[in-house]
C-alpha cells in the first residue's frame, strides 16, 4: 500500500506544495518563511512518523494568516489523498502531550466529517512571528480538507511556546495512531455503515 500525496495550492495570496508519505520515517523539509510554524509542522513530522515536505511563498508582507491557513489546507487535501479509502485504519486516536508545566489533548475521528472543537487559551499573542491566533486558522483549515472531526483542547500551560507544542505533538501523535493499519480489520472500513 502505498499512502504518499503531492498537493500543490495556488491562490492570489500562496503557492504552496505539500508532499508527504504517511508510512515514512519522521522526516522533514520545511519552508514556510515563519520560523515557529516550520518548528509546528517539524513536530507534525516526527510524531506523526510522516515524511513531510512544505514548501509555501505567501504575502507574508501583510502577515502569516493566509500561509498557515493554506498550509493547513493543503496538508488536509494531502491526507485526505493518502489515507484513500480508509480501509484497515484504526480511524480514531488519542493523545496527550506535556511539556513542562503545559499539557494537551488531541482526539482525532477519520469520521469523513469536517468538525473542530478548540480550548486553546493562549498566554501570549505572538509566539517569535508567529501569531497564536492562526493555530485555529491552521487546523480549521486541516480538518475541513482531511474530513476529519478534531477535539483539541490545552488542559493547562503558562507559556505559549509551551502551549503550542503541546496541541502539535498531540495533535500528530493522535493522528499516527488513527492512520495506523490494523491488522485484525485489514481491508475492512472501520465503521458499520461500510463507508467513511
């Protein structure tokens, strides 16, 4: 089985190409032009145990909301892509991720539903250039294309960094484990409806 995409997004504001290889080995090429967001999806990489190229030009003269939310996109539809049928997936994972005095929860469904649900009450505005705000931007983006039904939710944390890299840790570790084949349902859909 072979579970690799390209996508490439093309608007007035981005250009973006995301490759990645669901089965891969956690690595990773990067460049968006925001140094903290190429270090998020350095963490989707590695924890997810996908390989994960992103290379984005955006107006990031006016800011960095339409690169992470295309990024987002653009890794959705890439997903999407890969997981193909979603046969012998284990289609749902959890996780929970500490870093210091932060800790997250991610809850991920390949339920064929786009949905998020948030708590993220960050501590500070701006993480280096990065503005906080656009991880919802991000992972709205995401779930709307990958057609999955994300609960993510910041349990505590007094420092955005830490914050941050709780929710994308969680956030790939659930996902890695959703993706994971499942041998005892090999080539079955994982839901009583036959389809996802």
């Amino acid at each position: 089985m072979n579970r690799t995409a390209e996508v490439t997004r093309k608007t007035a504001e981005t250009n973006i190409t995301v490759k990645l290889n669901l089965d891969g080995t956690g690595q990773s090429s990067l460049h968006t032009g925001i140094g903290f967001f190429d270090h998020m999806l350095d963490q989707i990489a590695r924890h997810a145990m996908m390989d994960l190229d992103v290379q984005a030009l955006g107006d990031l003269h006016v800011d960095g909301h339409h690169t992470v939310e295309d990024v987002g996109i653009a890794l959705g539809q890439a997903v999407h892509q890969a997981v193909g049928d979603k046969k012998g997936i284990r289609r749902y994972g959890h996780a929970y991720v500490p870093l210091d005095e932060a800790l997250s929860r991610a809850v991920i469904d390949f339920s064929g539903r786009p949905g998020l649900v948030m708590n993220l009450p960050f501590k500070s505005g701006m993480i280096g250039t990065f503005d906080s705000q656009l991880t919802h931007e991000f992972f709205q983006g995401f779930v709307n294309h990958a057609f999955v039904t994300l609960h993510i939710d910041n349990l505590r944390g007094e420092n955005a960094h830490h914050q941050a890299e709780t929710v994308f840790k969680a956030f790939a570790r659930a996902l890695r484990s959703a993706l994971e084949l499942d041998i005892r349902s090999a080539g079955l859909v994982p839901s009583t409806k036959g389809t996802l």
